[in-house]
C-alpha cells in the first residue's frame, strides 16, 4: 500500500512539475510574442521617422550643394580682377547666407528602442548593428553643422566688412525654406535692386580676398564639401539600407 501511494504521490508530482515547466513555457512564449510585438510597432515609427529624415537630408543636401556652387563661382569671380571690376549686387549674391538649415532629426521611436531594451532584444545583430550606426553618423552630422556654422559665421563677419548688404525687402528674393536653383548673375535679385545703388565698402582689393579666403575654407574640406560628396550620400545610403532591412524583419 505504501508503496502504491508513493508512486502516485510521485506521479502526481510530476505531472504538477510537469504543468508547471508547461505555464513557464507558455508565459515565455506569450512575454516574447508581446515583446515582438512591441519591437514591431517601434520597428514601424523607426521607418516613418527615418523617412522623414530622408525628406529632410535631402532638402539640406541641396542647400549644401547650392552653397558650393556660390563659393566656387566667387572664386572664379574675384580671381584677377580689380575692385573697379567687381559689382557689390554680385558679391553680395555670392556671400548672402553662408548657411546651410540645421538638422531636424526624428529620434521619437529611436529613443523609444533604446530605453526599452528593445535594441538588444531584436533577432538581427545587423539590424541592431544598422540601427546605432545610423544614428552615430546623425550625431556627427549635427557635430559637422555646428564646425560649418561656425566657419560660416566668421566668413560672413568679414563679408560684411566689404560688401553693402543693405538691400531692403531681400527676403523677398530669397524666400525662406525654398532652395532656388544656383544662377549667377541671378536675375531676379538684378531686376528686383536694378535702381538701387550699392557700393562695395572698400578700395583694396585684397580686403575682399581676405573674405574670400574665409568662404573657400567653408567651402573645402574640413567644410561643406564632404557633407555633400561623402557624409550626406553616405546618411542616405545608410537610411534607405536600414528601411529595407526593418521592413524586411518586421513586415506589416
């Protein structure tokens, strides 16, 4: 009898151990599928955010690109010529706004992946490995536009110095958040100020080198030229890359 009883005591005790490790197992199943599920949804805003990264790099990268043309077009401009040779309306043109807009990266969803845990949670170390290499080069383009802004800022202080600028209504020309075609000698800016009368506020040509030096430094490398022919292409490259690869992980 004792014995009998022990072995159902036994048998039963399996049979609870073995529920148990079954409820563990089930509950782990349904924390991963709800844990996926959430890394899913972050994986989704991941895309729209960076999406409208794209849109916004690409408005920028113009810009950047505007603003070489501008700077070598003055290098040629200035090149061998005398005050008397060169016009304030032109320079003026081609020293107006050093500037390229700063960045406006989305990083909700990001942020959101990291402090969940969710970054360490995905299947695909490349993805992961996509995820943080993107968003490192966001950080050291925000790093290059506070080098460009700066560099810009101190050229414009010397422009000033040589060019009458005071041309009244100029935003209407250049009206904010349109990226216009580069054209020099730019006729709308020429027909809107062909009556007013500005002059360049120096006889020496070489004040206006000295200005134009500090463009052409804008103007290379370590400036804006490699945000526009390494870096940017790079970030796009990198963006449409990471798109695919969460869309591909984490369909709809």
């Amino acid at each position: 009898m004792t014995n009998t009883y022990m072995k159902y005591a036994f048998g039963e005790l399996i049979l609870v151990v073995f529920g148990i490790l079954i409820a563990l197992q089930i509950n782990n199943w349904n924390e991963e599928r709800i844990e996926q599920r959430q890394i899913t949804e972050y994986a989704h805003a991941l895309i729209n955010d960076i999406e409208q990264d794209l849109a916004m790099a690409k408005i920028i990268m113009a810009e950047i690109n505007k603003l070489i043309e501008k700077i070598d077009r003055l290098v040629i401009y200035v090149d061998g010529k005398s005050v008397d040779q060169l016009r304030n309306i032109d320079l003026f043109y081609l020293m107006y706004k050093p500037f390229y807009r700063p960045y406006s990266w989305n990083r909700t969803a990001l942020e959101q992946i990291k402090s969940s845990g969710a970054l360490r949670q995905m299947k695909s170390r490349q993805l992961a490995g996509k995820i943080s290499a993107y968003e490192a080069l966001t950080h050291h383009l925000d790093d290059d536009f506070h080098f460009d802004r700066t560099v810009g800022s101190n050229a414009l202080k010397l422009a000033i110095r040589v060019v009458d600028m005071n041309y009244v209504d100029q935003h209407k020309i250049f009206p904010a958040g349109i990226v216009k075609p580069f054209e020099f000698p730019n006729q709308a800016l020429n027909e809107a100020f062909k009556n007013t009368n500005r002059y360049i506020m120096t006889d020496n040509i070489e004040d206006i080198k000295i200005a134009v030096n500090a463009y052409v430094i804008l103007g290379n490398s370590p400036g804006i030229r490699p945000r526009a022919k390494i870096e940017m292409p790079e970030l796009v490259s990198n963006a449409q890359e990471l798109i695919a690869l969460l869309i591909e992980e984490y369909p709809e």
